[in-house]
C-alpha cells in the first residue's frame, strides 16, 4: 500500500509546518498529538499485514502520543497559565519558510545508499530528515518551555519514521522501551516546566542563562 | 595455574588490605589508643605480608616451573588432568568489554618485577604503622590504607598484565591510586596541588600509551601482550617505540618529564612516596623492557637515546637534589638521577640487541634490573627516614634542621645507610648496580663493535660526575640533619623522639637487603641471565655474566672491607669505655660566642657544586649589595627553581590558561543555542556525506 503510506507521510511533512507557523500552544500541542496518531498508524499500513505485535506497538503509541503525553502538556500548560508563544526568535512566517526549505533539503539531498528502493520508502526518509530538521527548528527558535517539549516531540517523531524501516528487524521490546523512554523523558520535563516556572515565575528559557558557570 | 592463582590472590589481599582501616574507631583519644596503632594500619600490615608470602611463592613456583598439583593429585582423575594440562602460569578469560580479555601471566620479566611489587607494600605498611600513630588520628586517615592497598595491588596487575585493555586498566588504576594515597600528607594544600599536576602529567602519558596500543592493534590484530608477533615495519616500530618512551618515561620522570616528581613525593605520606618512587616509577621502566621486547629494536639510535636520556636525567637530577632545602624533595630529585642510570643501562641492552652483541645485552640488562631492585629498597629506606624526621620535628626544611643525631641516633645510623647505599659506595647494593653499569660501559668502549664511541663515553663520564655528586649531595643531606646543631632553635625544642619498634623494623629491613644485595650479587646472576634470555627471546649462549663482570669479588671486597672497619670500631668503643667522652658543645668553630645560625647549611655546601653547573641550573640568588661603610640590616636567598618547570612546563599552561576562554563565546548557557550546534553539525555531515558518496 505504497500509496496509502505515502499520503500519511505528506500529511505529516504537512503537519510540521502547521506546527511552525501556529502561535497558540495548545493548537500545536494538538497538531503534534495528530502527527503522533498517524504515525501510530504507519507500521499497521506499511508491511501490508497486521501481526499482534505490531497492533499493540501501534495501540501503546497513539495512547501515549495522542492521549496521555499531550494531555500532560495541557495541564503543564494550564497550570503555567499561558497561551501562546509571544516573541518566538523567528517570526512564524519565516519559520514556515525555514521548515518549507529543510523539507525541500531533505526530498533533494537525503537518501540511504544501500536499501532497497521500494516505492514505499521512497519518501519515508526524507519525511524523518524534514520531521527531525522542523524538530530542531522548534527546538532553536522557540523560548518558552513547553515549545522546547513539543520540539522534542517532533523530533523523536523524525526518529519514530526512520526506525519504521528497521520496524522488521526491531523487536517490539526495544520499541516499547524506546516509547517507555519518551514517556519517562516528557514526565520529567513536565515537572521541570513547572519548576521553571515558580522559579523564574515564567517559562521563558533564556532566565536559564543564568545557572551558566 | 597454580602459580597464577597464587599471585591473583595475593593481588586481591592487597587490594582488600586497606578495607578493615575503613571500619577501624576513629574516636579513639590518645589514652585507649588500640595497641596495634593507628586505625587499620597493623591490619594492612599482616594482610600485606601474607600477600607478600602468597606472592613469593606463586613466583617461585612460576619461575621452577614447578607444580605440587601434579605430585598431590591423583592423575587418573578428571580435574588433576585439566589441571597438570595447564601448568602454564598463565590465564585467560573472556570478558565483558568489546576488546580485550583477561590475560595474565608470568614470565622471568614479570616475576623479577613481582617481587619488589609485594616486598616493598610490606615495609611500607609496616612503616604505617609508627607513623600514623605519630600522625595522630583523623576523620580521613582510615582512607589511607585503602588507597595504598589498591595502589600496590594496581601496581601488580599492572607487572602480570599480558593484554594491552587490561594493561591501561591497570595501569589507570595505578595512577588514579596513587594520586588518592599522596593526598594525605602532612599539608593537604601543597599536596592537592601536587596531586593536579600529577594527574595531568599521568594523563598526558597515558594518552601516549593509548596512541601506542593502538598502532599496536592495528599491526598485530589483537591486544595480546607476547613476543612473536607480526613483523614490523621498521616505521611503524620506531613511532611505538617513541610513543612507549614518552609514555613510560612520563611515569618513570625521565628528563624533561618529570617535572610532576618532585612536588608530588614530597607531599605525599612518607610511606606513599616510598611505593610511589621505589616501585611505581619502575612501572615505567617495566613497560619500557615489555616493549622493547614485542617490538624489535634493530637500528642503535634507540640505544643512543635512552643512553642520552638517561645521562641527561641523572645529572640533571642529582645536580637538582643537591639544591634542594627540602629533605624529602631533594630524594625525590634523586629518583630522577637513578631512574636516569637506569635508562643508561636500558640504553646499552638495547645497544647490544641492535647490534647483536649478548654480553653488552646481559650487562646492561642486569645493570638496569639490579638497580631497580636496589633504588626500591634504599630510596624506602631514605624515605622513611626523612618521615620519620618530617613527624619529629614538623619541618622538611634542612635548612633549620640539624643535630638530630642526638636525638633520633637509630633513624640517623639508618639513614646514613641508605645514603651511602645511593651514592654508590662499597659494600651496599648501589655500588654493586652501577659497578656493573661501569663494566657494562667500558667495555663497549674497548670492543671492536660499531659502537659510536662519544655516546657511550658521554654516558661513562655522566655517570662518574653523578656519583660524584650524589655522594656530595647525600653527605649534604646527612650533615645538615643530624649533625651539628639545629639551625633554627625552635625546631630542636620541638623534636620529638621517635620510638616506634615498626618504623625501626621497615627501615632495618630495607638496610638489611640493601647490605645483602650488596654483599652477594653474584647470586643473582643466573636470575639476570634467565630474564636476558626471556627479553631477548634466545636463550644466553654466551659465557654467562659472572665470565664478563667478576661479581664474586664484591662479596669479597665487601666483607674484607667491614672486617677492616671492626679495628677502628672497636677502637674507638674500646677508648670510650676505658676513658669516658667529654661532653661538649656540638659545633664552635672557634667563635667566641657561637650560634646555631652560624654554621654552614646544606645550601651552602651545596653552592660550590651548584655554582659550577650554574650554566644548566641557573639558581636564583637575591644577594645584598654593600653600599655604605657601616651595612644595614638586609637579607639574602638563594632558590634554585626547575628550570624546565617554570620556563617550559608553567609558560606553556599559562598560555593555554589565557587563550582557551576564548572559546567560552560557544557557551552561552542557552539550550536553542546548543540545539542549534547540533543541527549545523547534523546537516553539514549530512551534506559531506552526500558529496563524499558521489
């Protein structure tokens, strides 16, 4: 199902610049929760056959990723009491102009020597460079807390694809380890935020500059 | 199997030996003082000697080759038969890193250095005992005797390691040991910041050391430690053999290496220092001789070299030791001078192999082992006894010290020992060692081989200067700390007598096998031929060492030269009993109203010497100059300063200090900021690979 694998993708390269461009921190919270369910959905499509294992790597990703991490950050969110990014360090549109370049990067640079050029994967690597790249844009331009969470969250979702080749190959334990693992990574920075915030009453990382050496 | 299991136990007791001081009362005040010293200590004291009992006989069974196993076992039984099929003093296992595995074994070269390793921990430990309880008690005394334990277990791993991983596991473990046990000395200020310099100098050289196993994997195909391996391109062998001379020469304090030494000896505990200079500095020349004999030296230049490197270091040393005002840095200088005399004889066995000569290969082999024993037992034996006049009387300064004859007569007939030992004068062991260096030298010098003749004659003279000035030097040391009076009053109000029956048994002991050593060499001989023949890897077909250097005849020598000191000896005991001494003041010198102040210091018998090698040593002096007929009150100080660490060593860390914070710019203290290096580096890879792969 080549096709229906490759939509999904685009949707997703899609999605990632909706996540740039959005000042509203729940809209992107939200955005990255749907990113997170139709990746839940790709190893179901990709292979073309369900196995168990494979239903349950799927049934644990979109809980975690659609459900019980974003709704985490909500609550950070609410209890934080803000709404939106105000003064990101790019503005929105040249962020989406940004992210627009990485993923015309990745589709032009970005392939694997040395796998199979199935029509499948045609497009399943660059989507996880493009994903990783909006991922580190998040990550650089944005300054409060939360913002830097859903970076992570885009990012590890760049890694989530490119794994999806080696999903054969990969044990459902080692994948169940690695959702355990930005489960634990999310809880902690959830509570990091609010520490963040009764320190420096705001979530604005830049106070942090000044725990420099 | 059994053998090696012996020597891995008595490892293990070392490294263990410390644990029990960790549990050991602090609390307790100077009246319920336990009878067995300070915490801990008198413990360490027993295990390490029942490690040395261990030791010595898994080396006795590893070097006979001998296996009791096969005479007590039934043969027919399954586990005899495994055990008589592996009477190897070896093992091997398999372990969890990705290189390497865990291989030990014991070969002549091994157990030569193994015995020293166990024997030397004991009298240290021994030493321990009197000194901390003169020490006193504190919180972090009871972490003492662990680190010592670790560091002599770390320093035997380190002689029986045959893999290159476990080698610099060991050999870290040893630095790392080393650098906790100096921590305790008596100022913990000075010994912090010895101890830096230490670890960054350790770890220069270790950098070397891992450059060098990595060549080695890279030729070899694995890191096993034994000879007939691959042969080497002749480029490749001299960047291992460079790389292992930085390397273990850092270790060993070779010339311009060794700038780390003289601070950290003296700062750490006296019973540290002694392990610290007597075997872990040999560690270098260990590593060196296992080099050399998985790496074959085929061109002289090698031989030159350590012949340069050695001859450089000990006059530099010694000339250093003798400037010195403090007691125990001056020894530590003096480490430098015979780790140098070691090199030289290093430096004709390597001459020898290169140019197929066994007999310069055994003497200089035979010189370099036979000092390394002998600078382990009276460097301790130094050590020692300047601890024990640093616990006396608070001060290392020999400048103030003096007429502590009188007071510690025991520490001062010992020390004297020692000293005539490292000078190199009959009948006790160092004479014996670099009399045979001599012979070793002069004999290159009147053979046919093609030896360039300047080398090795600069090597002959730098070794006769140094004895010269060692004995100046000890003669120094020896004059202004017990003889005479103390220079400054203060201190000789203060000096405590030392009555500890385990420091006077460490030091005995080290006297003891310094004078034997010395007295029976030619015992040793066939010991030095079977690890010639090991290192070379071809059994000695020559005559052997006694046809080439008559060593027999110092036992000779010796004895008829302490049965020649039993007349005036009995001399002059006789007249004192017959006529009882007048006591008088010590030193007059036909004042009319002396002082203490008056009398020559060590830096002033020093000055002559110190003044005619002003040229290399450039010493410091703040004289007064004379203006008016009627001078005034002024002063004068003379310092003679490392010149390699205050104009190389201290300049070039300096600059670092300056020009590195540069670099602080790329930290920012932001994390979009880090995040974003991470992307930049991402995509550049990423776009190298692209251009790489087309």
């Amino acid at each position: 199902m080549p096709n229906l694998v490759n939509t999904i993708l685009v949707i997703v390269l899609a999605l990632n610049l909706f996540a740039l461009g959005n000042s509203r921190l729940m809209s992107v919270i939200r955005i990255v929760s749907a990113q997170g369910v139709l990746l839940g959905l790709l190893p179901l499509v990709m292979h073309g056959h369900i196995t168990i294992a494979a239903l349950l790597a799927a049934g644990v990703g979109i809980i975690l990723k659609a459900i019980i991490i974003p709704s985490m950050m909500l609550r950070a969110l609410r209890d934080a009491d803000i709404k939106r990014e105000v003064e990101p360090l790019i503005g929105f549109l040249p962020s989406i102009i940004l992210g627009a370049l990485a993923t015309g990067f990745s589709l032009l640079f970005v392939t694997l020597p040395g796998l199979a050029d199935e029509a499948a994967v045609s497009l399943v690597i660059p989507t996880s460079f493009a994903t990783v790249l909006v991922g580190f844009i998040l990550l650089t331009t944005r300054y409060k807390a939360i913002s830097q969470v859903v970076g992570y969250l885009v990012l590890e979702n760049g890694i989530f694809i490119f794994g999806l080749l080696l999903v054969e190959a990969l044990p459902l334990v080692v994948e169940m380890g690695v959702l355990l693992d930005l489960f634990v990574g999310i809880f902690v920075i959830s509570i990091i935020v609010n520490h963040i915030n009764a320190a420096f009453s705001s979530l604005d990382t830049r106070h942090l500059v000044s725990l420099k050496e | 199997m059994l053998s090696i299991s012996l020597i891995l136990s008595a490892i293990a007791l070392l490294a263990l030996s410390g644990v029990p001081a960790l549990f050991a009362s602090t609390r307790s005040s100077p009246a319920n003082r336990p009878a067995f010293g300070a915490p801990g200590a008198g413990v360490q004291a027993v295990l390490t000697l029942l490690a040395l009992a261990l030791g010595v006989a898994g080396v006795i069974l590893a070097w006979t080759g001998y296996n009791p196993l096969a005479t007590w076992l039934p043969t027919s039984a399954a586990g005899g038969q495994a055990l008589l099929a592996d009477a190897e003093a070896r093992l091997r296992l398999d372990w969890f890193l990705p290189w390497g595995q865990f291989h030990v074994a014991i070969d002549p070269l091994s157990a030569f250095f193994l015995l020293p390793a166990f024997f030397l921990p004991v009298l240290g430990s021994l030493y321990a005992i009197g000194d901390r309880r003169l020490a006193g008690f504190s919180q972090d005394s009871r972490l003492l005797p662990l680190f010592y334990g670790l560091l002599a277990a770390a320093i035997a791993l380190v002689i029986i390691a045959r893999d290159g991983a476990l080698f610099l596991i060991a050999w870290e473990l040893m630095a790392l040991a080393g650098y906790f046990a100096s921590l305790f000395g008596r100022d913990r200020e000075r010994g912090r910041r010895a101890g830096w310099v230490y670890l960054v100098a350790t770890h220069l050289g270790t950098l070397c050391l891992f450059l060098m196993f990595a060549i080695y994997y890279r030729v070899s195909g694995s890191f096993t430690l034994e000879a007939g391996g691959p042969v080497w391109a002749p480029g490749l062998a001299t960047a291992v053999l460079l790389l292992a001379t930085v390397g273990f020469g850092c270790k060993a304090g070779f010339f311009p290496l060794h700038v780390w030494l003289p601070d950290f000896y003296a700062e750490a505990p006296a019973h540290v220092s002694a392990l610290l200079s007597g075997i872990m500095s040999k560690m270098g020349i260990y590593g060196l001789l296992r080099i050399l004999m998985l790496v074959p030296v085929t061109a002289a230049w090698m031989g030159y070299l350590f012949l340069i490197i050695g001859a450089t270091s000990a006059v530099w040393g010694i000339a250093m030791a003798l400037g010195q005002r403090d007691l125990k840095r001056s020894l530590a200088y003096s480490s430098v001078e015979n780790l140098g005399i070691i090199a030289m004889a290093l430096g004709l066995a390597t001459l020898g192999r290169a140019l197929g000569r066994p007999d310069f290969t055994l003497i200089g082999l035979s010189a370099a082992l036979f000092h390394t024993w002998n600078h382990g037992l009276f460097k301790s034996l130094l050590f020692f006894a300047a601890g024990a006049v640093d616990r006396s009387t608070g001060t290392r300064d020999t400048d103030q010290l003096g007429g502590l004859g009188k007071r510690l007569p025991l520490v001062m007939a010992l020390f004297m020992v020692g000293a005539v030992a490292i000078a190199g004068l009959p009948p006790f062991n160092g004479f014996a060692s670099e009399w045979l260096l001599y012979n070793g030298l002069f004999r290159t010098l009147g053979s046919d081989a093609a030896v360039a003749t300047h080398f090795v004659a600069l090597a002959a003279v730098a070794l006769a200067l140094v004895g010269a000035i060692a004995v100046a030097c000890f003669v120094k040391l020896t004059a202004a700390v017990f003889l005479g009076e103390a220079r400054a009053p203060a201190i000789a109000a203060a000096a405590r007598p030392v009555r500890s029956v385990s420091m006077a048994l460490a030091m005995g002991f080290a006297a003891l096998a310094c004078l034997a050593l010395g007295l029976f060499p030619a015992w040793l001989a066939p010991v030095f031929e079977r690890v010639g023949a090991c290192w070379t890897g071809v059994a000695v077909t020559v005559p052997g060492l006694l046809r080439y250097v008559p060593l027999r005849w110092l036992t000779l020598a010796g004895a008829g030269f302490l049965l020649a000191l039993l007349v005036p000896v009995a001399f002059i005991v006789g007249r004192k009993l017959v006529r009882p001494p007048v006591v008088a003041g010590t030193w007059d010198c036909g004042y009319a109203r002396p002082e203490p102040r008056m009398q020559y210091t060590g830096t002033s018998f020093g000055r002559s010497i110190v003044s005619l090698l002003s040229f290399m040593l450039r010493p410091r002096l703040k004289a007064p100059r004379l203006k008016a007929c009627f001078p005034e009150r002024s002063s004068f100080a003379s310092t003679l300063p490392d010149l390699i660490h205050d104009r190389l060593v201290l300049p070039f860390f300096q600059l670092i200090g300056r020009e590195a914070p540069r670099f602080r710019v790329l930290q920012q203290g932001r994390t979009h900021l880090y995040v974003l290096y991470i992307l930049i580096i991402s995509v550049v890879l990423l776009v190298m690979g692209r251009i790489a792969s087309k």
